[in-house]
C-alpha cells in the first residue's frame, strides 16, 4: 500500500479512537512542550520528556560515530542547530515539503539556513532520526573537511546514512537504499510494491561500473542539500568506494590524492599511483573485490525479497556504542505553548510550500486576538468621535465658549483613549519569537523598515535575547550593501557581535560580520583574525574566502588578494566567482594608485542616508545619554574622529580613568576614557595600563579634559 494511503488509514483508526475517548472520557491534557538541551543539540518536542531525550541521545551517538569516522577529536557546528520532534503526524506533515503537491514520504526532513538550521522529526515513526541522516552527514562535512569532489561526499553521506544506534551498539555498513518489496499497512496486510527502484547492491551486482577516472572526476555539486534520486550507479560506486576507504583505513592516502589533485593539478590516474601505491585499474579491481565480500549484503537483498521482510537485517558492521545513555548529560525544561508554535511557524516559513501559513501563524502571534480587537474597538471609538465633533460643529457655530469646552473635554477623552491605547499595546505585545522569525524573514527580502521595526518589537519584549542582536547586525550591514554607504552604528554592532559569540562561540558567520566591521573600523589585522576564525569553523565557505581577499586589499597586500581571487574565479558558486572576477579587474587600478573604489565611492558621498535602524540606535544612545549624563547637563554633540597611530604610553595614574598617548605623523593627543574597563576594545579582550609602542586605531570625540575622549581602540 502507499504511503499515502497507509496516512489515510492510519487518520481514520486515529479519528475513530478520538471520538470514541471524547464519548467515554474526557480527553487527556496535552504534553507539554519541553525544551531539551544535551551537549551539541536542541530539542524542542510535545512527545514527553523520555522521547525528548532519546532524540537528544541519538543525535549525540551519531555525532560520535561520524567524528569516529573523519578520525576527528573534534567537530565544528558553525550554525546553530535546533531539532523540532513532533508526537504526532499531523503536525508534522502540516510543516513537511511537498511532493508533486504531497507531503514527503519520509519521517524527517532538514533544513538549512543562512543563520541556523532545523532538523524536522516525526516521532510517530519508529527511527526518524534515520531519514535525516544522511543530509546530517553532509552537515558535518561541509562544516569539518575541506572542499571534495563529489564522489567523496555522496560516497560518505551514503555509507553514514545506513546507521542504526541504540543503547547498547551502533551498526553501520548496510545499503542504505535498501528496502522490502513488501508494504504492510495499519491492519497487517502485506501488498508487493511494483517496479520499485534498485538498490545500490542490485546496481553494482550488474557487470557495468563506471571507469574509475570518471567517477572521480564527475561534476557533483553538494553544497545546496538538493538531491534527486540516490538509486544510481553514481551514487552506489561512490558508496562503495568510501565504503573500502574507510574500512581499509586508506583515508589519510586519499587526502594526499586530494593534493595532488586539487593542488599540484596531477592527472587522476598518476595522482592514484602516487597517493595509493597502485594502478587506477588495481584500486577499481581491489573496490569490486571488497563489495564481493560482504556477505551481509547480499544476505539483506534477499531478504527483502520475502514476505514479512519488515524487520531490518544485521548490517556489514556492528560495534558498542560510543555514547550511552549515562555519558551525555542531558537536561529539559516546560516551554510556553506560545513559544513552540512561534518555532513551528518559522520552520514553515523557511518550506516554500508552507510559507503562507507560516506567515499567517507568526502574525497572529505577533498580534494576538486580543491585540486586534483592542485596535479595533479603539479605531471605531475615533470615528464616533469625528461624527460628534462634526455634529456639534454644525450645531454649535455661533457657542464659541460652549465650543471651547467640548474641546477640552475631547482631550481629556482623547487622553483616556490613548491611555486605553497603550495599555492595550504592552497586552497584546505578541510573542518575541514570532516577532523575531518576521524579522529575519523581512531581512531575507530586502524589506529592512519592516525588519527593524519586528526587531524593535522584538527587543521590547526580550532585551536579552541574542538573535536580536545578530540579526541586528546582519540588517547594518546589508542596508550599507543596498545603499553602498558606510555602516551605520558601527561600535555597537561589534559589541553587538562579541556578545553573540560569547553565547555561541563556533557561530561563523558572526566572526565574518565582525571582520566586516572590523575592516571597516580601520582594523585590518583584526579583521584578519575574525575572518580565520569564520573559515576555520566553516572550512567551504567561499564566501568568506573572498571577504579575506577583500581585507588584504584594504591592508595593501596586493599579491596575497590576487592569489585568492585567482582561485575563487572558478568557484562553484557563481556569485563569488564572478566578484572575484570583478574584483581582479579592479586591483591593478588599486594597487597603482593606491585608492579602493570602496574609498572612492565613501569620498563621493553628497549627504547621509538614513538607515531604517537608526530609530532603534538613536532610542538606544537617548536611554545611554540620561544614565551618562548630570540632570541639567546637555548631550555630547562633538562628532567622532578616527585615527590610526602608535600608543607612545598609558596613564593609568588616576585609575579608573586613564590616559593614551597617542602619535601619528607628528601629531601627539592625550586620550582619555572615563573609565578603562568599560572602553570598547578590539584586537584584545582586556585593557592593559602597561601598553607602549603598539600600533592603534582610535575612535575619540576631539576636546573635554584632554585633546579628547576615547570611544573605541583597536590594539595590533
């Protein structure tokens, strides 16, 4: 039976036992939702907190077993990375893909995206962790081995996503796009499927392969998590290939083929010989022996051609598990219902198919019922009130004294009905991770009044909340993209930044905002630093190659950029490769003349443009200015000069104030800041009263007690 139909049977028993619980007994409450953390994942789920749990530990084990594989200690998650675990079909399918206008067959499903990732599970089916695995394993990949070929990743992906793991051992090495030719439905009845699709050992158990030089060298992009079917002999050499690779312990060989390859530009078949010690045609001969020897699968491909096949066979290789149950700790606590179905909303938001609905759920969280018709009844008491107003002005023309009390007493109304207003508003406030989901969704669009304006709702609920800030750093800087001017709020968006890392310290694209600001701030060494970071944790981001490139040119190292650039013109991805084809055209103009078209642009500037955050910065400057400032006393309007120079001395005499001076060009400033231990830094996490002959960058506002007050320094 299909899929389909087994979900339509399985919804009528499921109504049935409803209505006949609802005829004899009330219906249960509902499980809470909980929030589950382990040490590498979130959970949010209504299944209970055993089930929670499990899932935390499954992805846990499996985390484990693929560190084990890469031969890795460690494994970088530079997005953060939230599981969404639904007890029930129905949710689940509401927030699934569709398929030629269906929902998806399978249990799960991931979902990447540019500031986090979701993970979607149906707890219904046994196992769900399952059908993610293998868009699990190209997560890891992307995130913890340098740029390879297709072959190597699918070939990889394939062999991870046979796993199984319990409590007690881990299997691997099964095919993985095996199933029965069986369906059995809710009642137990078996019906043969027709024409199903073959397996990957049915396809190499054929007498064609493809040549090992063309299937190393076949084109294969695995960068989007969009596939299309698995079930061909691309995929199943390639499984099998990593599948001798691993178990013959041949991966440190194959990451010097990679070198010769992709670096010193050997042809395939002497890059085999010298990496392996063999022939192209000895290391094809000696992949079809080894798939000749496991047994097992062969053993599971008849198997599956029985009647009653539904229980899985023993897979290649079975070994303890490396994570238990008492090796993870593992902790849960109630979330607000409110907060779950936010979450849930966003997910949809993010399937093209269900954006729609997803919109409609956040809005209505953004603005609960309450909030509505509280605006509602407010608008209809204004027009009542125009109509009396209209009608006492035809009346009451010649009764101007009569008239001027009706205006006083219509304040006083107008008063009260603001006063109603704005009560209203702080009540019908909404739920700051719908506001929050609107908000990243507007960015996506290029809507950035809107963003800024969820954003500040957002803020006025949860001031504490991290996404808030990241997200506020995203929408300055990609309103300076959209207006190519400068970056608005530049040392708040580095504070901004700083303190999501601290939150979630392997957050990559984090570290590339702050090279951003930092390059832009006059810190190329900095940014240097930051930029590293980013491409540490998410090795085959090319996109932060090129903006590595971009900070050389900005530090006049002309031939490291070039050598960068050359590389990135050929990228997979089109957008990088043509801006470092661009870029290139640019750089001999650059380095003649010594002035960036970025600089040239910045010069040309006629007036400021406006931001849509600036609403947001300038509340936040007045609510800093009446802490900062003596009642009576008037703001600070000097305006902020940068300078790049050398630190002669630091003055810390008159402690916590203290006093830099600073050289450049023969000019020498005496610094101060207020107090040293609240100064903006970068290029160091602590102030140091002992510094001297260090190269700085300063932000200063001119004059005060001394030639001028320190904003910010840059330490190199």
């Amino acid at each position: 039976m299909a899929r389909s139909q087994r979900i339509s049977v399985r919804a009528l028993l499921t109504g049935c036992a409803v209505l006949f619980l609802s005829l004899t007994a009330r219906a249960a409450e509902p499980s809470p939702w909980l929030e589950i953390h382990s040490t590498h994942f979130t959970v949010i789920t209504d299944a209970g907190d055993k089930k929670g749990r499990e899932v935390a530990l499954r992805f846990e084990q499996m985390r484990a077993v693929f560190a084990t594989l890469l031969m890795k200690d460690r494994l970088n998650e530079p997005l953060p990375l939230t599981i969404l675990a639904f007890k029930n079909d129905k949710t689940y399918y509401q927030s699934a893909p569709l398929r030629q206008g269906q929902p998806i067959g399978v249990p799960g499903f991931f979902l990447p995206g540019e500031d986090q990732n979701f993970i979607v599970l149906d707890l219904f089916e046994e196992e769900s962790w399952r059908a993610v695995a293998h868009d699990f394993a190209h997560l890891l990949l992307n995130y913890n081995y340098p740029p390879a070929p297709g072959w190597f990743d699918e070939g990889v992906a394939e062999y991870f996503s046979s796993i199984r793991v319990d409590d007690k051992r881990i299997e691997i090495g099964g095919d993985p796009e095996l199933h029965s030719a069986f369906t059995e439905d809710l009642l137990q009845n078996q019906s043969e499927v027709r024409n199903p699709p073959k397996s990957l050992t049915e396809l190499l158990s054929g007498q064609v392969w493809l040549a090992l030089p063309d299937l190393l060298t076949m084109k294969h992009d695995t960068s989007t998590y969009t596939e299309g079917t698995h079930h061909t002999l691309f995929y199943a050499q390639s499984w099998m290939t990593m599948h001798y690779l691993l178990h013959q312990k041949r991966l440190p060989e194959t990451g010097t083929y990679f070198d010769l390859v992709e670096n010193q530009h050997v042809p395939v078949e002497e890059a085999i010989q010298k990496a392996y010690g063999v022939t192209a045609a000895q290391f094809d001969q000696a992949v079809k022996d080894y798939f000749h020897s496991l047994t097992p699968l062969f053993l599971a491909l008849d198997a599956s051609r029985q009647p009653g096949s539904q229980t899985a066979a023993p897979q290649v290789y079975q070994f303890p598990e490396i994570v238990g149950p008492n090796d993870s700790v593992i902790t849960a606590k109630v979330i607000p219902e409110t907060d779950a179905r936010a979450l849930t909303a966003e997910v949809k938001i993010r399937v093209p198919d269900r954006r729609e609905a997803g919109l409609l759920e956040l809005q209505a969280l953004a603005t609960p019922p309450d909030a509505t018709a509280a605006k509602t009844a407010s608008d209809k008491d204004d027009k009542e009130k125009e109509k009396e107003k209209e009608k006492e002005k035809d009346k009451e023309k010649d009764k101007e004294k009569d008239k001027e009390k009706d205006k006083d007493k219509d304040k006083d109304k107008d008063k009260d009905k603001d006063d109603k207003k704005n009560a209203a508003l702080v009540t019908a406030a909404g739920n700051e991770i719908a506001h929050r989901a609107l908000a990243w969704d507007h960015l996506q669009r290029g809507e950035f009044d809107a963003a800024a304006e969820e954003l500040g709702n957002a803020a006025a609920l949860n001031q504490s909340d991290m996404w808030i800030r990241y997200y506020l750093s995203v929408l300055k800087y990609r309103v300076s993209q959209a207006k190519k001017t400068d970056i608005q709020g530049l040392p708040n968006m580095m504070q901004d930044l700083r303190a999501v890392l601290d939150w979630y310290s392997e957050f990559a694209d984090a570290y590339d905002l702050l090279a951003i600001a930092r390059m832009e701030g006059g810190g190329p060494v900095a940014a240097m630093q930051a930029e590293r970071a980013a491409m540490q944790l998410s090795p085959r981001n090319q996109q932060y190659v090129y903006h590595l490139a971009e900070i050389y040119v900005a530090d006049k190292k002309w031939e490291a950029a070039r050598a960068l650039l050359e590389r990135l013109k050929s990228s997979g991805n089109p957008q990088v490769a043509a801006a470092a084809r661009e870029r290139l055209g640019q750089l001999t103009t650059e380095q003649k003349y010594g002035v960036s078209a970025a600089t040239a642009a910045s010069a040309q500037k006629l007036s400021t443009q406006h931001s849509p955050f600036d609403v947001l910065e300038q509340d936040a400057a007045k609510r800093a200015a009446v802490q900062a400032t003596p009642s009576g006393s008037t703001a600070d309007k000097r305006p902020a000069k940068f300078l790049q120079g050398r630190l002669v001395s630091v003055d810390c005499s008159q402690s916590p104030a203290a006093v830099l001076t600073v050289t450049s060009n023969g000019v020498v400033l005496k610094l101060r800041t207020a107090d040293y231990k609240s100064l903006l830094l970068i290029g160091a996490d602590t102030f140091s009263c002992d510094w001297n002959n260090r190269s700085v960058s300063v932000n200063y506002k001119p004059g005060g007690v001394s030639d001028g007050d320190l904003l910010s320094v840059e330490v190199r």
